[in-house]
C-alpha cells in the first residue's frame, strides 16, 4: 500500500521537526512548513532523500560549509536561501 499525498507530506514535516541537533529542526521545520505542499512528486522525493542525510552534514551544507551532493544541491540552495530570510 502506497501513502497518500497528504500521510506523505505529513510524515517528512515530522521528520523535518525530529532532526538530531536543534538548529536543523528549526530550519527544516520552516522550510516544510512553507513548501512541502507547493512541491511535485519529483520535489518530494528529493526533499525525502535529504531527511535521510546526517544532520551535521546538512548543517555544514546549508550554511555553506562544505558542498552538498550534487543530486541534493539545488534543495540545498533553497533550503538555505530559505533559511537566510
């Protein structure tokens, strides 16, 4: 069985809420909150894979550390243009 759009959804803002260190749940809770609706099919899965990265390494990429995996790169830029506002 398949979950719906909106389990989906619902599941990764959880996931982005649970993170291991404060500063990414903080960051990625209000990036979910404010784009996981608007994203297609191929948006959330890549924002589905970035969940399953290790928070210090997304921190490290999100404030421009180090560089993100390529297929993770444009999220990255989002997320931290996002997160710079």
């Amino acid at each position: 069985m398949t979950e719906s759009r909106e389990t989906r959804i619902k599941r990764m803002k959880m996931r982005s809420m649970r993170r291991g260190i404060k500063e990414m749940d903080l960051i990625l809770t209000a990036y979910a909150d404010r784009n996981l609706t608007l994203m297609d099919d191929d948006g959330l899965n890549t924002y589905d894979a970035l969940l399953h990265e290790n928070d210090q390494d997304l921190y490290q990429w999100v404030t421009g550390q180090a560089s993100p995996p390529t297929e993770l790169s444009d999220l990255i830029a989002d997320i931290a243009q996002t997160f710079q506002k």
